[in-house]
C-alpha cells in the first residue's frame, strides 16, 4: 500500500483516480480548492499554485497525481506556476515522482506531428495548449521525476464506464477513453513505484 495525494480531486480526472486508488487500497488524500463541494471524498483544502501547502501535504506521501484545472485565471499563468509550485513543493517535501495528468493535444501522432499541429484540430484553444506545454516545460527543467498521462483524443462522456483495460498509444484525434479508465494508467505509475515505468515522458492512453 502506498500514500497517494491527488491534487484536482474534485475533477472527473481527479476524482477517478481517488476511487482508483483506493479500490487498490492505497491511502489517498484527496486535495482540492473546495473540500466543502465535495464532502464525499473527505478531502483537504488547497492551492496547487502554493508551495509551501504543497510540501506540507506531500510530506510522508509515496506520490503525487495532479489532475488540476482553474477556470478562473488565464491558463498561461496557471499552468506554469502549478508546475512551479508543483517542483518546489516536492523538492522541499523530498517527494516523487509526480504523474501529471496532461492533454492530448502536445502529443505526438504516428508521423511525430504533434496533434496540435495536424490538420483541421481545433485552434481556438490554442492558448490553452500551449499553456500546458509550458507547464512541462517547468518540468523538463527541473529534478523531478514525472510523468505525464493524457487521453490519445478525448475523454468519452457518453460512456463513462470502467473496462478495465487500456494501452498506451499515440495521439488520435478520434480516440476515446473514460475517465474511469484513464485512471487505470494513472495509478499503475503508482503501483510501480519502486520502479516507475515512465520517466520525463508524455503517454497517451487509448482503450485496449
């Protein structure tokens, strides 16, 4: 069994890996910005933009699954200064390694063309995309071990449930994946601590 801090847990990403985690009996702490929105999941408050809260959740944990989102600020801000955060805060928490739930689009499709860059994807969103990248950016500079995991395409909204299986596959405008399953490859990471499988990668995940 190891301990397990889910930053983003009241998100559909994040709230998948919580119950993933934890049918594999693994102890989780489920962190978010408003525990009191989601009292089912007995979580605690906080900022993934704050380092110091960080540390201070992380210490004693095995790892950290980050599936986080804020509406509320520019993406091109918030990205990278929770994965600044993220850095310091396991640095100082001597935590690691960190799986970061990521998108599809900076993946790269069969040909290497990253799906952002292929024709017709959408653009408008671009902003957003490229807000991510510079999150892993933070990473790929920094010492910590990570890992970041993505739908190949999208995640299915119309069938959520949970099949149980999945395989890492590259980026696919049309595939889709349920969250419940997404979570799968998530907590697999987990599950190979002592010898993660990953290491400073992008992954995406396609249904088996």
């Amino acid at each position: 069994m190891s301990k397990v801090l889910v930053f983003g847990a009241g998100g559909r990403a994040g709230r998948a890996a919580v119950e993933e985690a934890s049918r594999r009996g693994h102890e989780v702490t489920a962190a978010m910005r408003n525990p009191g929105r989601y009292a089912e999941l007995d979580g605690v408050a906080a900022d993934v933009t704050d380092a110091e809260r960080i540390a201070e959740l992380a210490a004693g944990q095995d790892a950290v699954i980050a599936a986080v989102y804020d509406g509320g600020t520019d993406p091109a801000e918030f990205y990278p200064k929770a994965a600044t955060a993220l850095v310091n805060g396991l640095a100082k928490a001597g935590v690691s390694p960190l799986v970061w739930v990521g998108l599809a689009s900076l993946l790269a499709t069969d040909d290497g063309t990253p799906l952002m860059d292929t024709p017709d994807y959408p653009q408008e969103y671009r902003g957003f995309y490229l807000a991510h990248a510079a999150a892993l950016e933070v990473f790929a500079n920094s010492d910590l071990d990570w890992v970041s995991i993505a739908p190949a395409g999208d995640f299915d909204h119309e069938n959520p449930e949970r099949t149980g299986t999945y395989r890492v596959a590259p980026a696919s405008a049309d595939s889709r994946i349920s969250y419940a399953d997404l979570a799968l490859a998530l907590i697999d990471e987990i599950d190979e601590i002592d010898e993660p499988r990953h290491h400073h990668a992008l992954l995406g995940i396609a249904p088996a």
